[in-house]
C-alpha cells in the first residue's frame, strides 16, 4: 500500500526554553509546516501573553493545546520515536549529517508511530544525559556559526519533513516502543546484567550506554520489547532458582555429613564399652 508521512504524527518538544518569545516563533514555524503539536519540558518562563505575540493568530491554536511537562522523560513518554538536534559533532555520536537525510528516514517511522523532534535549551542545546533519550540525533549543517535560533532550527526540520511529506513510498511500518516502554525495557536490562556481573554494578549507566547504542539503530517495536523484557524475567527466575537449588543442596549434604558424624561418635562409644 502507498503512503505518505502523516505529519499529525509528529511533534515538537522544546526543552528548558527560557525565552517566551521563542516558543511562539517555533510554534509558528511549525505550524507554517503542518506540525500542530508543541510539547514544553521545564520551561523556565511561561509568559503567554509574550509566547501568543511571537505566534501571532495563525498559530494561537498551537499555543493553546501545548502540553507542558516538568521533566524531559515526561515528555517523551508517548512518542515511539525521538530525534534529538545537536550542534555537537563527535565524541562518539552518531549524528545524521543533514535534516533531509534524516527526513527520509522518518518517513515511514511516522505511518504507525508517534514522533519528537527535541530542541534544547538556546544557550546551550541538549545535555549528554538528554541525548540518551533520543534514537537520533541530527546536525543542521552552517558555514561558520553553527549555533540557529531555536526558531529557525524549528522551521528547517520542519520543512525537510514536509518535503519528504510528499514523497510517496511502500512500506509495513507495525508500532514501535514508546518512550516509556524502552526506559522500562533499559532499567530492567541493567538491573540483570548487573546481578549476573555482565556490567560493572559501580558504573552501570557508563556500560548501558554501549547497549543504548546499539539497541538504538534496532528501530525496536513494542512486541520485541516485551520479548526482551520476559528473557530478563525469565533469567532473573532461574538465577534465583539455581540459588535456591545450591542452597537446598548445601543444607542436604550438611545434614548428611551430620547423621554420619553422629553414627560415628555412636560407633566409637559402643567400642569404648
């Protein structure tokens, strides 16, 4: 069957935002592109009266259905899908090179999926540990400053996704992971590997970051999390079980040695007598 991206399924999510005149901006980027879902994380300035001057009436109806959050994995909860914009290149990162590549790749990911296109804050973007929420990251590319007003990087997401938009394409794309599935999924992983001794229990994010990784391309969907997440049962059952198994077997074989102590000494009594 031929589809095309079905843009209600994406949404903007602006993290710790401290101006409000930028959230209405971004809304109005968005919406000029066909997104109509905005999503705030611990904005440290709610002013509305500022945010709908900056929306102008076009996007008001944005502004007046946000959601806000108080913290970033709240927000995220809902989407199967996260990209993540840095202007931070390197350390490891795997980042798409351009928005019309990563574009593309979301295509399909929209047809069954809820996805977060998330912005951090203006003066300093996305922190190590927000990243670790995302499945992508993305690098809008520039000639000497790299830094975009929150704004523009808004509208140039947007707008490579509403090109792509157009593009039609055959694809089955079943539900992916939400959010809170994979974190759910994540801290049972690291609950196990750390009790049969896989990962270091004095570090255990810095090794589940190396699982995050790659799980990450994987693109999960929600049944191979519930797969994973009943192995980890599963595991966690017989380790115990083992456990249990040795220390019946131990008090057994101590009982044993006992009862032939004792007809020992009464042994050695019969001869004394």
């Amino acid at each position: 069957m031929r589809q095309k991206v079905r843009m209600e399924n994406i949404a903007i999510v602006l993290h710790q935002t401290r101006v409000p005149e930028n959230i209405g901006a971004a809304a109005r980027a968005a919406c000029n592109m066909g997104v109509r879902k905005l999503v705030l994380s611990a904005p440290r300035n709610l002013d509305m009266k500022r945010i709908l001057m900056m929306a102008t009436h076009a996007a008001s109806g944005v502004v007046e259905t946000m959601q806000v959050y108080d913290t970033l994995p709240e927000a995220l909860g809902e989407f199967n899908w996260v990209v993540g914009t840095t202007a931070r290149l390197g350390g490891g990162r795997q980042v798409m090179p351009s928005p019309a590549r990563l574009a593309e790749k979301l295509i399909p990911i929209t047809a069954e999926n809820n996805v977060a296109l998330l912005f951090g804050p203006e003066d300093r973007g996305l922190t190590n540990e927000d990243l670790r929420l995302c499945h992508d990251l993305v690098n809008i590319p520039t000639a000497d400053f790299s830094s975009l007003n929150l704004a523009q990087a808004v509208m140039v997401m947007c707008y490579e996704l509403f090109k792509a938009s157009r593009d039609d394409i055959q694809s089955f794309d079943p539900r992916m992971a939400s959010r809170h599935e994979l974190d759910g999924m994540y801290e049972q992983l690291k609950e196990i590997l750390v009790r049969i001794d896989y990962i270091n229990k004095e570090n255990p994010e810095y090794w589940l970051n190396k699982v995050r990784n790659f799980f990450s391309r994987l693109q999960f969907r929600a049944r191979e999390v519930s797969i994973i997440r009943g192995m980890c049962r599963q595991i966690n059952w017989y380790s115990g079980k083992c456990y249990r198994d040795g220390v019946a077997a131990g008090r057994a074989e101590a009982a044993k040695d006992g009862k032939s102590e004792e007809r020992e000494i009464g042994r050695s009594e019969k001869e004394h007598l």
